[in-house]
C-alpha cells in the first residue's frame, strides 16, 4: 500500500548514512502501524515457500475469496467492540442465514431476491434487538449477545426440525463461489472479493471518516464525557451492533455459496472475529481500534489455517497451533504497541 | 468505586451484606424463590411431580464450575477455557482409572496438577504478558480442545465403578453425595470471600488493579491463584461428570457450554462483569435458577431446541430487571 510512497525520501536524502533500505523501512513503518502486517507477510512467503504457485493471481484470489466472510464479519465486529461491547451472537446469525436462506429458496430461483431482502430484514432485527436490549436495558453486552446466541441456534433448529432443509440456488450461491470472468492478465475475480471491497471501504470510512465514526470512539473512550459533549450514546451503540449484524449477514450469504448448506455453518466465527479484531490492535473495553489492520489481521488467521492446512497438520493439532499462535501475535502486539509509548 | 464498596480489611459480612452487592443478592434469592412457587404450581397443574433431589443435581455440574468462574471474574478477569478444561478432566479421569479403583488416587491427582498448570498458565498469561483474558482462555482452550481431540475421538477408558457409585450416585441420607461437594466448595469459596485476607484482596484486584496494587496487595499473584482456583473448580467438574457418565468423552465440555453458561449464570446472580462486586452466593441462586427452570421445561416435555431459545430469553430478562433494578436503586 505504502510501497509507492516509502522508498521515495531514500532516494532524496542519499547522504544520511544509517538510512535503512526502502523495503526495511516499509517493513518497519508497517509493523508500528500495527504488527499484524509483519505477521502477515511472513505467513504469506511461508505459504509461497511451500506451494510456489500461490501467488499466481487466481490462486491468490481465491484465497482472498475464501477469507472474505471472515474478514468482513471482523470488520463489522470492531464496531462494536470499539463502543466498548461484545458481539457473541455472529456465527449463529451466520448459521440462521444459511438455513433460513435453504430453507425459504427451495431452490427457486426466482425467490432468490426476495430471500436476501429478507436475510437482511432478520439480521436487521437482531442488531437492532442486540443494540437496544443492551442500551436502553443496560444488560451488558456479553450477556445479551450469548442470549441471542443461544436463541437463533435454538430458534433456527427448532423451526427446521433439528435438520437443515430445503437448498440454496445458484443465482444465491454466485456471490460466494462465482465471479467476473475473462478479466485479462488476471483471469476470474471472484464476486467476494469485490463485495470485500465494498463493504471494506463503507466500513473503514464509516469508522474513521464519518461522524458516526468520531462519535463512535468518543462513546467507547468515555462514554459520560461522550454524553455531555452531545453524543447520542445509545443510538451510536445500537447502530455497532447493527452494523455487525449486517456484516454477519454479508458473511453468511457467502459463506453459504462457498461452503453450502449445514448446521454448523457458522460455529466458532464469532471468536475467530474477534480474536481478529484483537490482533488488530483493537482493545477490548473500547475506545481504540482501526479498521484496516483489523481486516488483514482476519486475513492473517485465514493466512494461518491454510499455512497450516499445508503443513499436513492434522485438524486437531491445527487448532492447538491456532490457540498458540493467536496469544503469541496479541502479546507480540502488545508488546509492540507498549514499546511504542 | 466498587473498590470502596468492598474494604480492604475484614469487612464484616453484615456490612457486606448491607453494601451493594449484599442486597442484590438478596434480590436474586427473592427472585430464585418466586421462580420456585411458580414452577413449583406450573408443574403440579400440569401433573408433573416436583423432584428437588433431580433438580440439585442438575445443579451440580454447572454450580461447581460456576463458583470458580465467579471468582475469577470478581477478580475482573475471566475464563473461557473451563469448557474444554472439563472436558480434559473427564476423559483422563476415565482414561487413567481404566475401570480399577487402585488407580482411583492417581487420576484425581494427575488431573488436580493438570488444572493447576491450566489455570497458572491463565494467569501468567494475563498477568506477565498483559493478554485480555477473553484472548488468553479462548487460546488456552483451543489447544486443550485440539491436543485433546488429537488423542480422543470417542468414549475413553471407564471409571471405577466405587467412583462411580460415590460421587456419580451416591447418597448420605436423603442427600446425594455431589450435591453435598457443591455445597462445599459454595461454602468454602464464600467463606473466602468474606472471611480471609485473600477475599478481600481479589475484591480489591477486581475493583481497580491499580489502586489495589498501591495499597500493597500483590495483585499479579491473586489473580493467577485465582485463576488456578477457577480451574481446579473446572476439574471438579469434570470428575463429577465421569462419575456420572461413567466413562469421559471430549465432547462433554463443550456440549455443556460450560464456557458462556458459567458467566451467564454469574452474571445472573448479580456479580458485576466489570469485576469487584458480587459473590458465590448469588452464583449458587442464578445456577439453582438454570436447574429449576431446565427441570420444569423436562416436565412439560418442552422441546430440546426451544428450551435453548427460551432459555436464552430468559437469561436476557433476568439480567435486565436485575439491573433495571440497581439502576433505580442508585439514582
């Protein structure tokens, strides 16, 4: 990203003798931005390493396809955890996509419109509850998220007789398997990847650019100061949680063109999410946080369980690695970040 | 605040009871109590039967674990990493015992030091390297789940049939034997509480670690005893389900949800997520609450699925009108 920009001033101050090489530089800026990307871009020569072919554009890009549920579903996440809350309830809002989306389409494509209205409308709804049960209730969010959780795993079983029915279509399942093809040089891009970028770029200029964003931080920073300065606090809260709830929904319409129609569709997003959002250099609690290395620190997890994937680890041990690796990065982060103060 | 709502010298437990966090555990034994007579007229007009000794020991399993998750959050950490810690204790005990009473002492041993090094590991973790806790345990916990899923695949071992028939199905009197272990650590973790110096110092951990820090207590070292206490109480557990099961398995940690369902039902007693306020005695009112509610739902042969959505409602609402009701009482 900042490649263009870095080497520059190297070229323009030849004399400084102890000025380190452009890519060093790069490296170093990159990893006081945040240090996800030094761990990023390990994993990524590593998997190259490996599989030599992997940064050949269409294997590079459906990778990217792959992880674009989870980055996005980070993304949204981080919204709320920057108002200082939890948002437990997003892998089982993602199962209920997939199940209510099966289960309505029938496998006619002519509802398939209509169906994402809906998917919309229910992921709406359970922002919305999300957010209003945990302001204007004062339950924390914890607590109303794991409620919400265990209410549309139970709700969506309970309505589908304990197992999923019905089919997804293809007009549905475009979204997460399909793309534009015949671009030259490059091949196919997937639609993923550019609703990745979409929504990317809504999200990072809604928190940093927008003013629900600044008032966003201020709620999660101190939320009595936030409140005298004019802050809506409630409103700014319950709008994190929908926004999360939408990026759940965006998730699982494509998780469920990649991976299909099952009932555990969606176990354990929620914390790959927000140890995401952690990694990110997010801080739980509020206040702190940014939306571009918290979407490459999701990209970085999906980066880990395909080096992983590749090592021939088997499904177990990859998990126990995953466990390590996830509280290696955050103290390395928080190492990083204290060192920078 | 909360730090001055629990003094740091030995606070009588009348001052306690009298403080915040005294009266709204108060209000949860009111509402345990009131949830009692309603299901207690809900069951028998329905013609169910009102089995208390099958609904303290639903209680159980839960409870134990429940008692060391609320220390840990008074303490203003937490720990995610119980549910598969339960379900290491379980499959080793089973694994170990191998069906002979003999080896009876070395799987209870092997798995209390496991516990202990999960539960140091935790608090190292969170106090020597700064990780969130919700990090810490949800990593702690997927190595456990991945190391012990990389072993186990099914039902392992079998425990021995006097174990088994002790602490699974025993009874003194009229009262099971489990029940009466859930009683103990109740009893013996509030008496710590209120009565020793490190009681109160895990108050004043939880309340503000820097003010607790500048008042002289260690506080790098309550919170990892604290969480070795969290995960000893997780063991427990995990033996108790043994004895029951008869055999462990990898699954029943998770399966119990013992991770999320141990903070709901502190949170449900009243004990602040934030940390230092709140005690086991409410804990023990918000499980017995889950137990009555889960035997009344049995009885009226709710099904599996909707007693998860219900459930989830219920959770919800218990918390909303216990701090709807803090909320008044401090304005």
């Amino acid at each position: 990203m900042s490649s263009t920009v870095s080497p520059k001033p190297a070229a323009r101050e030849p004399r400084a003798p102890a000025q380190p090489g452009g890519v060093a530089r790069l490296l170093r800026r990159l990893g006081r931005g945040a240090p996800i990307f030094l761990v990023l871009i390990v994993l990524l020569v590593w998997i190259g390493l490996l599989n030599p072919n992997f940064f050949q554009p269409g294997v590079l890009l459906a990778f990217l396809r792959r992880a674009a549920p989870i980055m996005i579903l980070a993304a949204g996440q981080l919204f709320v955890i920057v108002s200082g809350g939890f948002d437990l309830s997003v892998g089982s809002l993602i199962t209920v996509i997939v199940v209510v989306a099966a289960a309505v389409i029938e496998g006619d494509p002519a509802k398939t419109w209509p169906v994402m209205a809906l998917l919309f409308a229910i992921g709406g709804l359970v922002g919305l509850v999300n957010g209003l049960i945990t302001t204007r209730l004062k339950v924390p969010s914890f607590i109303t998220t794991l409620g919400m959780l265990l209410i549309l795993r139970g709700a969506v079983f309970y309505w589908t007789g304990g197992a999923p029915t019905g089919a997804l279509t293809e007009e549905f399942r475009l979204f997460g398997r399909a793309g534009i093809e015949g671009v030259p040089g490059i091949g196919e891009i997937p639609y993923a990847v550019i609703v990745l970028l979409v929504v990317g770029t809504a999200f990072t200029w809604l928190l940093h650019r927008s003013t629900f964003g600044q008032q966003l931080f201020a709620a999660g920073g101190g939320p009595r100061a936030a409140e005298l300065s004019g802050v809506d606090v409630p409103r700014v809260r319950t709008l994190a949680f929908l926004l999360s709830a939408l990026s759940a929904v965006i998730a699982g319409i494509l998780v469920g063109g990649l991976a299909g129609v099952s009932a555990q569709v969606g176990q354990g997003y929620e914390f790959t999410a927000i140890s995401a959002v952690v990694l990110g250099g997010a801080v739980l609690g509020g206040g702190k946080g940014q939306m571009v290395p918290v979407i490459f620190a999701a990209l970085t997890l999906e980066a880990l369980f395909t080096l992983l994937n590749l090592l021939g680890l088997p499904q177990p041990m990859r998990e126990a690695v995953q466990g390590l690796i996830i509280i290696g990065a955050v103290v390395y982060s928080s190492y990083r970040a204290r060192r920078q103060v | 605040m909360s730090a001055q709502t629990q003094p740091l010298g030995a606070a009588s437990w009348w001052a306690r009871l009298r403080s915040g966090a005294g009266s709204s555990q108060l209000g949860i034994y009111v509402v345990f109590v009131l949830v009692v007579l309603v299901s207690y007229v809900v069951v028998t007009a329905a013609g169910g039967t009102f089995n208390w000794r099958n609904m303290a020991v639903r209680s159980v399993a839960l409870g134990i674990v429940s008692v060391g998750q609320t220390l840990v959050i008074l303490a203003g950490s937490l720990d995610l990493s119980v549910a598969y810690l339960v379900s290491v204790s379980a499959v080793l005990t089973s694994f170990i015992m191998d069906g002979q009473a003999a080896n009876m002492p070395l799987a209870i041993g092997v798995v209390l030091l496991v516990g202990a090094v999960v539960g140091a590991v935790n608090g190292l973790l969170i106090t020597k390297l700064r990780v969130h806790p919700f990090i810490t345990t949800l990593g702690t916990g997927l190595v456990m789940r991945g190391l012990l899923s990389s072993r186990f695949s099914a039902q392992t071992g079998q425990v021995a049939p006097e174990f088994s028939q002790v602490l699974g199905y025993g009874l003194v009197g009229p009262v099971p034997v489990s029940v009466i272990v859930f009683a103990l650590v109740a009893a013996a973790a509030i008496w710590m509480l209120r009565s020793t110096q490190f009681g109160s110092h895990l108050y004043a951990v939880g309340g503000s670690q820097e003010i607790a820090r500048l008042s002289g207590v260690r506080s790098d070292r309550t919170l990892v005893i604290t969480h070795v206490l969290c995960s000893l109480t997780a063991v427990l557990t995990g033996l108790y389900i043994a004895a029951r099961l008869r055999a462990g398995a990898p699954w029943v940690g998770p399966d119990g949800g013992y991770d999320l369902e141990s903070i709901a039902a502190v949170v449900l007693g009243g004990t602040a997520l934030s940390g230092g306020r709140g005690g086991v005695g409410g804990t023990v009112a918000g499980v017995l609450i889950l137990a009555v509610l889960d035997y009344v739902f049995n009885q009226l042969q709710v099904d599996g699925f909707l007693k998860m959505v219900l459930r989830g409602v219920i959770i919800i609402a218990a918390v909303a009108t216990y701090t709807a009701r803090s909320k008044r009482a401090s304005e």
